[in-house]
C-alpha cells in the first residue's frame, strides 16, 4: 500500500490519522509515517480487511 492509497483508505473509513493509530495498535508518530512512506504489511492487511467489510459491520467494529 503506498502513502497516498494508506490516506485515501483512511478518508473512506472516516479516520484520522490519531484514530487510525489506534484502531492499527501503533502510535501517533507511526501512524503519521504511514502517511510518508507507506504502512506496514499488517496495517495494510488490517485497512484492506476493514475496506472489505460491509459498511455496518466496519462501523460497528470500529466503534469498539
């Protein structure tokens, strides 16, 4: 995933990059690097999962 497909993700599931750091289980400052220089393989796994998702399903877990 490149940086501008890990913001595009992040603007289709309605997050921040502070609440993408926490639904991702990483910090601030590595979520804002994902936005530099790309995601980990996981967090790129995990956003491509919750894109996958049906839209109740995504909201539901990520408001968990």
């Amino acid at each position: 995933m490149t940086p501008d497909q890990y913001r595009t993700a992040l603007q289709q599931l309605g997050l921040s990059q502070v609440a993408a750091g926490r639904v991702l289980g990483v910090s601030q400052k590595t979520a804002h690097n994902y936005a530099i220089s790309g995601p980990s393989g996981p967090a790129a796994l995990a956003l491509s999962l919750l894109l996958s998702m049906p839209a109740g399903d995504r909201q539901a877990w990520l408001e968990r």
